[in-house]
C-alpha cells in the first residue's frame, strides 16, 4: 500500500503542480513530468492486486478508449482511467488533501507574478451580452480555466473543513468568489459556486435533505439530457434553442455544426474536436457506448459517496455536472481531482452496499 500511495503521488502531485501554475502539454516541463508520471502510474497500476471480474471491466473500458483516442487523439478519458483504476484502495481524501495544498499555494503565486509582469498575462476581447470585455487570464491559457481551478479549490476547502466552515470563511470565500466573478467574467462559474453554496445549506435541512439529494445525485443525467435536447432545439432552429444559444455565447451552434460535421457513432467519431461543453465532446469523442458508461459511473459514484454522508463531495460532483454544460475541464482528474472517487464505486463497494445506495 505504502509503495503503491507513493507511485500515485508520483504520477498525481506533480501534475496538479503543473496544472496549477499554468502549464500546459506544449511546455517541456509538462512533458517531462508527465512521462516521470506515467511510470508511476504504471507501476501503482502493476503492484495492485485486481480481481478476475475487475481486470474484465478495465480490459473492456480501456479497449473503448483506445479506439475513441485513435480516431481523434484525445487523451482527456484515457488519462481519467489510468488515474482511477489505479487509485484501487487508495485513502482519496488523503490524495485531494495533497492536491489541496498544491493549489493553494500555487495559484495564488502565479497570480501574483502575473499581476506584477514577472510572467505574462495575456488578455482577449471577449464579447459577453451587448459589451465586449478586455479580460486578463492572469498567468493561465485562459480566464475561464483560472476561474474553475478556483472553484475546485474552494469546493475542496469546505470538504476539508466543514465542520469550521461558519458564516464569517463561508462570506469571506464567496466575497472572493465574487471579486473574481468581476476579473475573470466568468458567469458560468458563479452560478455553479452559488449553486453549491445553496446546496451546502440546504443539506443540512431535515425538510428539503432526502428530496433534494435524490434530485441532485441525478444531475449527471439531467444535465446531459438538457444540453443534448437545446442543441437539438437550436439546430432545427426552435425559438428556445435560438435564445439559449446566445445565452451560451454559440456553443449549442459550435456542437450542432460538429455533429453535422463528424456524426455521432458508438464508439467515437473520426476527427472530432474538443468543444466548450464536456457533454457534446464525450458524445463526439468517445461515442454512444463510453458516453452511457460514463454518467451511469459518475452517477453510481455520487449515489454511493451520498450513501456514505459524504455530502460535499456530492454537491461538487453534482456542481461539476452543470459546468459541463458550458466548459470540458472536468473530464480531466488532474483539474478534477474528484473523479478519484470513482476509483472507490469501482472497486471498493460490496454488491450489497451498491443496492442501499441505489435505494436512497
């Protein structure tokens, strides 16, 4: 265990240090962690004991992936399930605890050296609404990327410290939420960290708990479904579709033109690209049958962590499933380090705890 939590981390950490200081698969730093990191994963991957009906499971999974990444060299998925089946008995918070740090320390310092000019800090003309914006990505590829490796940290400071989280650190979080709202511009965000702030309070009310955990842990599907049926509703041209899609800023006419471009197939369609909504990408990308296997994954995963009262990591998996409409970064499990905990619906729960998690 000791030696197999030591490859992770070897593969984990330095990663989410990239990441957090803005470094992307262009840079030489990347690359070479990244190989330093595939080793140790590799290795974690190697010293695990899978049972028979495990390694069926990942055998087929892979199998899956590989063909969608050989059609369109997307390596987002491929990366996500290196990462969780070798996280098998894993301590996961002990692993986001790490993360955490890495963030805390990191993003902030990039920042401020970019702030300062010591590092660059490229601005775009964005038009939001009626008004175009001059908005400043302070040291990363882009403001949006910044905002939700913010969102990720505060949704991993209220899981660390819930019990300590009273009225004063909740304001003074979303005041800087909000303060960085105004910088970056990024709407989406907002709304998703106010959605999981109401979320936080509502979860402890005896009267809205039950029904609002059983609608929130079908969000992976609710969301999925609304972003597939307004693409639809835009591309036949419905009034509905055609204000959501300005409201979206074109991303539901961005997807319409890349399924009439590249089609939809079961397994992935040849060419696709990334696009600015992680639904429409995983649908294009890696197809009909990975694109069922997945939300009914991430969806088990969030029924069984409600089963164990794990409500945080609820809330920000479910908060997570409505800034997929609008951005792809969460397919990623080194900018979302929540994914790990699909690791533990994998491999860690008995058949029996699975059918008590399916009944909440």
């Amino acid at each position: 265990m000791e030696y197999r939590t030591f490859f992770y981390c070897l593969f984990f950490m330095p990663q989410v240090f990239c990441v957090s200081i803005g470094l992307g698969s262009g840079d030489f730093l990347y690359r070479v962690i990244f190989f330093i990191g595939m080793m140790g994963i590799f290795l974690s991957i190697v010293c695990c004991d899978y049972s028979k009906k495990e390694m069926a499971v990942m055998l087929c999974i892979c199998g899956l992936v590989l063909i969608a990444f050989l059609k369109n060299h997307n390596r987002s998925l491929l990366l996500a399930c290196l990462a969780v089946f070798a996280s098998k008995n894993l301590d996961y918070d002990r692993i986001l605890g790490f993360a955490w740090i890495i963030m805390v320390i990191c993003i902030p310092l990039v920042i401020c050296l970019s702030a300062v000019g010591i590092i660059p800090n490229v601005s775009v003309s964005l038009p939001k609404g009626d008004e175009t914006y001059k908005i400043y990505s302070f040291g990363y590829s882009t403001a949006n990327n910044l905002y939700f490796h913010l969102w990720i940290v505060a949704a991993l400071t209220f899981m660390r410290f819930e019990e300590k989280m009273n009225v004063a650190v909740v304001a003074c979080i979303t005041g800087a939420m909000f303060v960085a709202r105004l910088v970056l511009h990024s709407r989406t965000g907002w709304i998703c960290y106010l959605l999981f702030l109401i979320m936080f309070y509502l979860v402890k009310s005896p009267v809205f708990h039950s029904k609002v955990n059983k609608l929130f842990v079908s969000l992976p599907i609710i969301c999925s479904g609304i972003n597939l049926l307004l693409v639809w509703l835009h591309g036949y041209g419905y009034g509905i579709g055609v204000r959501a899609d300005k409201l979206m800023t074109g991303r539901l006419n961005w997807s319409f033109k890349a399924v009439c471009d590249y089609g939809i197939s079961l397994t992935g369609s040849r060419g696709a690209g990334q696009l600015d909504s992680l639904y429409m990408t995983m649908l294009l990308n890696y197809g009909v049958i990975l694109f069922v296997v997945l939300l009914y994954a991430y969806t088990r995963t969030m029924r069984q962590m409600l089963y164990k009262k794990e409500h945080i990591a609820v809330i920000a998996m479910g908060g997570l499933c409505v800034y997929s409409i609008m951005e792809v970064n969460a397919i990623n499990p080194i900018w979302n380090p929540f994914l790990l905990y699909i690791g533990g619906s994998v491999f860690q729960e008995s058949e029996q705890q699975v059918g008590k998690a399916l009944r909440v």
